[in-house]
C-alpha cells in the first residue's frame, strides 16, 4: 500500500498541475508538459514505483527478521518500520493538499472563465470537474484511514474502511463513465454483446479491458490538452 499510494498522489498532483496551469497561464501548458517532459515524467514515475518497492520488501524483511544473529542488529528493526511509516504520512499529507489546494484554485478560475468567455471546450470542462472529484475522493478516504489508524476500532469503521477501499478503487472507471460519453456507449455495446452471447467486435473492446485500461490514470488521461482532448472524445 504504501509502495502504490505516493506514485498515484504523485499522478494526482501533476495532473491538477496541468488542469490549473490550463486556466491560470495556458500559454505554458505546451512548455512544461511536452513530449520529452513526458517521457520524463514517466521515467520519474517509474522509478519512484521501484524505489518504494524495493524499501518496503527490504523494511518489511528487516522488521520480521530474527533479533539473534548479528547481521540485523544494528538495522533496528521497529525504528525503520517506524521511520518508513512517519515518511509515508508525511508524503501523503503534502500530496493531498498540495493536490486539493490546485483543484481549488483551478475551480476558482474555472468559474471566472465561464462567466468571461467559453474559450474552454465541454470536454475540458468535464475533465476539470472529473479531476477535482479525483482529489476529493483521495482525500475524503485518506483521512478516514488516517482516523482509523490512530484510534478508531471496531467492526463499524472496519466495515466503512473496506467499503471507502472499494470506492477508492473503482472510483477512476466510475468517473471516466459518468463524464465520457464514448465510453458509455462502448461499454452499453459491449454488455449488450454479451448479454446475446456474441463475442465483442473488434472496433468494441471488451467491457474488462475498457474498466482495467480506464482505471489507470497515466494511461487514460495524457497530460497534453490537445492530444488528452482528442483521445478522450
């Protein structure tokens, strides 16, 4: 968990990144996210992914590992535990605010811009919204299981906690449906297909692919708004 949630706040933030450098100085949207700071942004991505991999499973085997033998006594097992997890609150807490406090401002001048000009197409719109409901969605569960850790118990939080667990993670295919029209109507096809037992075309991907490929956001939303704009309609 802590290995998946910091390389996703990470995609959180700049992507409100790019939605508020849309509407607050758009003539440096092309700049900053262009191609080759793409590809870097992957390559970042990437290996922020391996990195935290990599110290959670030598933590994690430093914390189980026996006391006696000399080799692990001087790694202090509980300090490094304790370490890694003051690390991960501390990213997570600057990410999501950092994240909520972009989509605020992106909100507020979103505002202005439709009361000035629509310069901003419908879909763009759409994507704003659909990304500020990302960030308060990450937050609203992040805080309840910041709640839950530091002192709520019981089987009621449990359960609220497994069912936030089920939204966090279906949230990113639910969004892209309500907002993305195409999207709809590709998977109403393809259940359809399913339901008169015939195998989906090859223009209609099947209904699994379509909820997997949407539910990573790197790969569903690209950070150029012109590209992002025509790929999503």
């Amino acid at each position: 968990m802590r290995a998946s949630w910091n390389p996703s706040l990470l995609l959180q933030a700049i992507l409100a990144l790019n939605r508020c450098m849309s509407f607050t100085c758009p003539k440096q949207v092309d700049r900053v996210f262009a191609k080759k700071h793409l590809k870097v942004f992957d390559v970042v991505l990437w290996l922020s992914v391996i990195i935290l991999l990599t110290l959670t499973f030598m933590f994690s085997s430093i914390s189980f590992a026996p006391k006696e033998p000399y080799l692990f006594k001087r790694y202090s097992p509980n300090g490094w535990d304790e370490a890694l997890k003051r690390c991960a609150i501390l990213s997570s807490s600057i990410g999501s605010l950092l994240t909520l406090l972009l989509n605020v401002i992106t909100v507020a001048k979103f505002r202005q811009f439709i009361k000035q000009h629509t310069q901003h197409s419908r879909h763009e719109k759409n994507v704003t919204l659909q990304v500020f409901l990302l960030s308060v969605c990450d937050l609203l569960i992040f805080i309840y299981w910041r709640s839950k850790y530091l002192g709520f118990k019981g089987q009621v939080p449990l359960f609220i906690a497994n069912l936030l667990h089920l939204v966090w993670i279906m949230k990113n295919p639910i969004i892209y449906l309500v907002f993305n029209r195409a999207l709809r109507k590709a998977v109403a096809l393809d259940l359809l297909s399913l339901r008169r037992c015939k195998f989906p075309t090859k223009v209609i991907p099947s209904s699994l692919f379509v909820l997997v490929r949407i539910s990573h956001l790197h790969k569903s939303i690209t950070f150029l708004p012109d590209t992002s704009l025509r790929y999503m309609q």
